[in-house]
C-alpha cells in the first residue's frame, strides 16, 4: 500500500483522499487548522507547514503534493531529497508569485495581461497608463478567489486601492476584454511524458468561480491551442505533478494565460461524475508514478460552486437542497466547512446526454443555489 502525503488539508485534499483510497493509497496531510476539511478522510497532523515532526512525517510517504499554494516554499525544501516532491518547491516559487509568475509565463512562450511589479511607491508613477488606463490591482502573494484584488481606472484610485491592501507588494494588471475564460490541467512525470485533462469553461462573479462547464464554447483549435501553452509550461517549469492554466480567450480567439494553479483546480471537479477519470486520480497518479493518460469527462457536464451568501441582515442563505437533490443529474459535493460569507462551501456537479439538455439543466440548478 501507498501513502501520499500533502502540504494542506482544504476540500482538494479531502478530494484528492477520496481519489485514492480504491487506488490503494492512503493520504496523510499537514494543516494547522483542526477544522480543515480533510481531517474526515485523511491522517491528519495538525501543525504548522513547517513543522519538523510533521514533515518527517511526510517524508515517510512514498511522495508528497501540495493543495494549496500559500504554503511556504521551505516546507517543500525541507523535504527535498528525503522523498519524492511533486510539484518541488522551485515550481511552487514560481506559482505563488503573481508577478514571478508571469515572467516565467513569459519565459515560456505564453502571453499574458499586460502587467507592472508595484514592489514600492515609486513603482505606482505611471502604472495605469502602462497597462492601458484600466486595470486590476492584486496582491503578488496570498491571494485567491479574487481576495487581495481591486478594480482601479484612476491614478487616485490606484493609490488608494495600495494603500487599502497594506503597501505590500503587488502586480497592477491591465483589465482583459475576454471573450470567455477556459481553464486545463497538465500532468507531467520525469521522464516528461505528459497528459491533459479537459478544456473547460468558467464564469467568475466577484473573483469567484461560479460555474464550469464542459465542453467548452470556444472556437476550432482553442484546446490545441491551450494543451500546447500547457506543454510548454510544464516542460520549462521542468513540472513533476498537475498544474492547471487558466486563460482569458481574446474575441479574436488567442489566449492570454491569467495564472497558474500547481494542481488540481476547483473548473475541474467537474470531472468526478462525467463518466471519465477524475482530476484528483490524475494529480495522485501522475504523483506516485502510476500510469495516466489524457483525463476527459464522457458526457457534458457542469459544476455550480456553493459559496456562502448572506441576506440583508447577515444571515446565512441557503441552497435548496431538496430541489437540487431531485434535479435529474446532479451530485452533492460537501467540505464540511462552517458557513461563512464568500466562502466556497461544497459543489453541485451536473451531468446530461447532450449539451442542450445540459444547459436547461444548468439554468434550473443555478436558480437553486444563491
Ligand atoms: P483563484 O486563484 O481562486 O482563481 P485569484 O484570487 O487568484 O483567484 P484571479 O484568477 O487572478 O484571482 O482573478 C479572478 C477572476 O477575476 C478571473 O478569473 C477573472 O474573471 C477576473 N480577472 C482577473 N484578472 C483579470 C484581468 N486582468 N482582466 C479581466 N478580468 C480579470
Ligand atoms: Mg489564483
Ligand atoms: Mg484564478
């Protein structure tokens, strides 16, 4: 039997746990939080990321991946030659990086946003004007689900959105007129081989991710298109593991990569009830070393986020779940994580034989979840 360890404890670990029991594998993971999601399926050893005893303990696993990229490049470090890291933490210095990120993006042969490193005051003069006049502040570090991010279109604006977010450092963006965002994973072993999971589309409300759907609406050629950006990124990055591209489609079709996720990402759950492998079977396989081809669900299919919503007075407002569990084709994923606003609390997947059936499925599953 396996044992795989991983650097963070949130709801992908508890999926990525869930992928490998039948597999054989038992997943062991570091997370301080005592509430995190995989405790319920998992070994969990709750410590800091960086603990000593806790890493020894993952380097007593047959190879190690992360769930999440705020953990600290030392973690990864540590265990460095003391058991198989997958991604290693040079390719998770890059990831958490907004702004390493992008130049290495470039390195490889992607485009991106038009971007300036706001590292200190001095770097503002000018900025928004670089970037076209309109742009997206965002933190280089920590952020997610579009937290750390403000929308600015004036000097005074961009000054004030800095200040907001602390002086820290921070990548200024030029606003994107896409067309669509797609997102899609890429597994890669030592010996380079590769495989990719599906093309997906997704609609963002807020910096969230609302909804994913497969197959995606994008013109002939975009998943050729985006299977060889994610070539070419994971052979610069020299990847070991799964990582996933999220891109902006242009009207005109080209794709601008927005960032990267050093492992299986919240479009792709949809792949855990389309009939075909999962994305979380992937990252475990592509982990381990065990054989893995290109991952593609077999039917349409969708995934709905459940994220918590508050009404007027701050008060939680649920989905209803009854409706949901009786709408033909849908699944019922939980994190077991306590309601807060703005907080991604489970997902609803949803499968049909064809497209058109889907979307009136989808538009029926949407009216259900706030
Ligand atoms: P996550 O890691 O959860 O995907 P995040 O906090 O890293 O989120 P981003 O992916 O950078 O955030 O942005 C979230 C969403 O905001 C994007 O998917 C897109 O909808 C919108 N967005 C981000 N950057 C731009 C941009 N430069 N132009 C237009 N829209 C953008
Ligand atoms: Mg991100
Ligand atoms: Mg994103």
């Amino acid at each position: 039997p396996h044992t795989l360890g991983i650097l963070g404890g949130g709801q992908l670990a508890q999926m990525l746990a869930l992928a490998a029991l039948p597999l054989g594998v038992q997943v062991r993971v570091l997370e301080p939080d005592p509430e995190a999601p995989a405790r319920l399926c998992a070994e969990h050893l709750q410590a800091p990321y960086t603990d000593a005893a806790g890493l020894a303990a993952l380097a007593g696993c047959d190879a190690v991946t992360l769930e999440f990229e705020n953990v600290p490049v030392e973690a990864l470090v540590a265990l460095n030659g003391r058991v198989p890291v997958r991604p290693d933490g040079a390719l998770l210095a890059r990831s958490k990086h907004r702004a390493v990120e992008k130049e290495a993006l470039r390195a490889a042969g992607a485009a991106t946003a038009p971007f300036v490193r706001l590292d200190t005051a001095a770097d503002l003069q000018g900025a928004l004007a670089r970037v076209g006049g309109q742009g997206l502040l965002k933190t280089s570090e920590l952020g997610y689900d579009g937290k750390g991010q403000a929308r600015v279109g004036t000097e005074t604006e961009l000054r004030a959105a800095w200040s907001e977010l602390g002086h820290v450092p921070c990548v200024l963006e030029g606003l994107v007129p896409f067309e669509r965002e797609l997102s899609l994973a890429v597994a890669r072993n030592a010996q380079g081989q590769m495989a990719f999971g599906p093309l997906v589309e997704n609609v963002h409300r807020q910096g969230i991710l609302r909804t994913s759907i497969f197959p995606a609406q994008a013109p002939e050629g975009s998943e050729a298109r985006a299977r060889e950006l994610a070539a070419a990124v994971a052979g610069h990055w020299k990847l070991e593991g799964l990582l996933t591209l999220e891109f902006f489609q242009l009207p005109g079709g080209e794709l601008l990569v927005n960032e990267v996720a050093p492992r299986v990402h919240n479009s792709g759950h949809l792949t855990q009830d389309g009939g075909g492998l999962s994305q979380f079977e992937a990252q475990v396989r592509a982990v381990l070393g065990l054989p893995l081809s290109d991952w593609r669900p077999l039917h349409p299919c969708a995934m709905v986020n459940v994220v918590g919503v508050a009404d007027e007075r701050g008060q939680a407002l649920n989905p209803d779940w009854a409706a949901i569990d009786a709408l033909e084709g849908t699944r019922v994923h939980l994190y077991h994580k306590a309601w807060r606003a703005g907080r991604k609390l489970g997902h609803v997947n949803l499968v049909a034989p064809d497209e058109a059936t889907l979307r009136s499925r989808l538009s029926r599953l949407q009216g259900l979840i706030p």
